[in-house]
C-alpha cells in the first residue's frame, strides 16, 4: 500500500483498512509500502503472497504485477497486460469499440486540438481526463468552448495522453465484480457537477443506493454487460466497471478499476455488504485469488 502515485493517500486508507481486516480473520498481515522499500524485500523476508492495495500508477497498471511476478509472488488482481491496459482509458475505449461494447464517443486531445471543433464533434457539456490517472484525479467537466482548453493543461499535468469523452447525461452505476461473479449495481448521486475526487472520498452529500432500483431483468442485463467489458480486457480477480445508464435506457461503459478503492466510502465493499459479505470476509476472498501470471 502506498506507493508513489497520485493516489498513495487513498491507498494508505485502503491498505490500512484491509490490513486490518486480513489481521482481525486470523492472517499472518503486515503492511508495505514500496515508496520506501525495494520489492526484492518482499522475497528477502519471505512473504507468502501480496495483496495489491496499491491505486494509480506503478500499482494498477501492470508495473508492480510485472515486478512480483519475477519475484514469483502470488499477487491479488488481474495480471500485467489486463493491469496495463485498463489503466489506459484511451486503449480500453479501443478493446471496447472493437467488440461491440458500448461507450461514450470521444476525441484525443493534444495541445493542438482546436477546442470549436472538438466541441461541435462531441457536443457539449463533455469532460476532459488524463487517459492513465483513476479517482478522477485530473478531470473536468466543461460546458462552455472557453473551458476546453483549461481543462487539457489540468489532465496533460498528470499525463501526456488526453481523451476529451462526450458526457452522458443519465443513471450513474457502478458493478463490482468478485471472481467471475458481478455484484448488485450501486447507482450513486452526488450534488457536485460529477462524481469527483472529493465525493468519492471525503464528502457526506454522495448518495450510494443499493439496491439501484431498476428491475431485476434490467439490472442483470448490466451486470452482464460490464462482467464482459471486464473480461474482454483480460482482467480477473476483482475489480470495479463504472457506467451511465443514458436517457433512452442504453448502457455507457466508462472505465474498469483493477484495483478499487478499499475504504469507508468505497463501493466494492458497499456491493459486497448488499450481497452479505461482510468486509473481512470480501478481504479474504480477494486474498484468496492471489496468482502469478
């Protein structure tokens, strides 16, 4: 947990929470944070397996998976190249286009892009985001052609692949995934302009609704549908699809997180505690999927 990402305050929450609850289910646990010692450490000391709590780079995107598995530790997650390319929104997008999946239009941006051109193709409001940063970490939602280009310099500080993203106006949803098992839908509501940084993590006006409320048959179909987004990407173990429900009922992939957030305000043990699983056990099962390769 930790490590060196923009991310390293929220891994610090999750690892210290799911520290905590593989100690309280009887595991011989102990924290690590590879910001300040080498992975090698790992083997040294003799550690049976890793539970990856690590968010952003160098922990979600296929670098330290890579790394454990020339250690040959058995690691939580999905593997290097799932790891890596969901990682990568503008490449997720690629995969997703190429089977068939839905998901919203987009342009990539670079410091060239005209931003009256980019608005007409995609229509406005649409947000802007770094192509390799999650908890949105970079990202705007711009509504007029003056904020276009603002909204490139945030998300280029963070990475120098930028995707502008048409925004979907609709049901905000969430699918946990657990094994080969899709958890209920959370829908979540928040008063701020999107779901931000800070309604993620901090505030108290997010509204997390489970179950979502739409009809059994409905509901499943989405499960279905983001249990295949993630499997078409390569990923395995547990992760997170988030997607809008549009206006006229149409699903809109967005994104898949390897490594959610492990935390009092996450939503993976949210989906998970509407299933009856409690936080300890759900911690336990991610443990218990640790593979090499």
């Amino acid at each position: 947990m930790g490590g060196k990402s923009a991310e390293r305050e929220i891994s610090l929450k999750s690892g210290t929470m799911v520290l905590n609850a593989l100690r309280k289910s009887g595991v011989d646990a102990h924290a690590f944070d590879p910001r300040d010692s080498g992975l090698e450490a790992l083997k040294q000391q003799g550690y049976a397996r890793a539970f990856i709590a690590l968010h952003g780079r160098f922990g979600e995107d296929g670098t330290v998976q890579g790394a454990l598995e020339y250690l040959g530790i058995p690691y939580t997650g999905s593997g290097v190249m799932a790891s890596a390319l969901a990682m990568d929104k503008w490449r997720t997008k690629l995969l997703w286009h190429a089977a068939g999946l839905p998901t919203p239009a987009y342009r990539l941006m670079d410091a060239r892009t005209d931003p009256a051109v980019l608005a007409a193709r995609l229509g406005l409001p649409l947000m802007v985001k770094p192509a390799r940063e999650g908890s949105s970490i970079g990202m705007s939602k711009v509504t007029s052609v003056e904020k276009i280009a603002p909204a490139y310099e945030l998300a280029a500080g963070y990475d120098d692949v930028v995707i502008a993203e048409r925004f979907i106006e609709g049901m905000e949803l969430t699918a946990a995934i657990l094994g080969d098992e899709p958890l209920p839908l959370i829908r979540l509501e928040t008063p701020r302009e999107f779901y931000d940084y800070q309604a993620k993590y901090f505030a108290d006006d997010t509204r997390y609704i489970c179950p979502c409320g739409l009809p059994a048959d409905q509901e499943r179909a989405l499960q279905q549908t983001a249990l295949e987004a993630f499997r078409v990407l390569g990923c395995s173990g547990w992760g997170r699809v988030d997607l809008m429900l549009d206006r006229d009922g149409n699903p809109q992939l967005l994104e898949v997180n390897t490594i959610p957030g492990m935390t009092d305000h996450s939503l993976v043990p949210m989906a998970a505690r509407a299933k009856g699983i409690s936080f300890e056990s759900l911690a336990v099962r991610i443990l218990d999927t640790a593979h090499v390769g």
